[in-house]
C-alpha cells in the first residue's frame, strides 16, 4: 500500500494525501499548492506521506 500511495502522490497529489492522512489542514494545502501547479503539489504528497510513514514506523503515532 505504501508504493500506491507514492505513486498516487506523484500523479495525483490529493489523492495521495487523502488515502494517507484523510481530510484535514494538510490535504487543504496539498490542493491548493496542486492548483498552484502539479510539481509543488507532488512535493508536498510525497513529503507528507514519506514523514507519516516514517512516524508510524518510529510509533509517534499519526500525522
């Protein structure tokens, strides 16, 4: 699921973010940096969801 989720991030920011953290402050963002252009978009995603992978491994909980 992890490499889903870095795929859709790379093609469809939003939709990456949404499968990793759900609806909230940072899907917000990743929209409207997706509405500024797609690359800001996909570096974001790919951020977000590389920390909360990162988090959960460590077990910090969520993002």
């Amino acid at each position: 699921m992890k490499i889903v989720r870095f795929l859709l991030g790379l093609v469809l920011p939003p939709l990456g973010v949404f499968l990793t953290v759900g609806v909230g402050p940072t899907l917000l963002i990743n929209v409207l940096l997706t509405l500024l252009g797609w690359l800001p978009g996909s570096i974001h995603a790919v951020w977000v969801i590389a920390k909360h992978e990162e988090q959960m491994s460590t077990g910090r909980g969520t993002y």
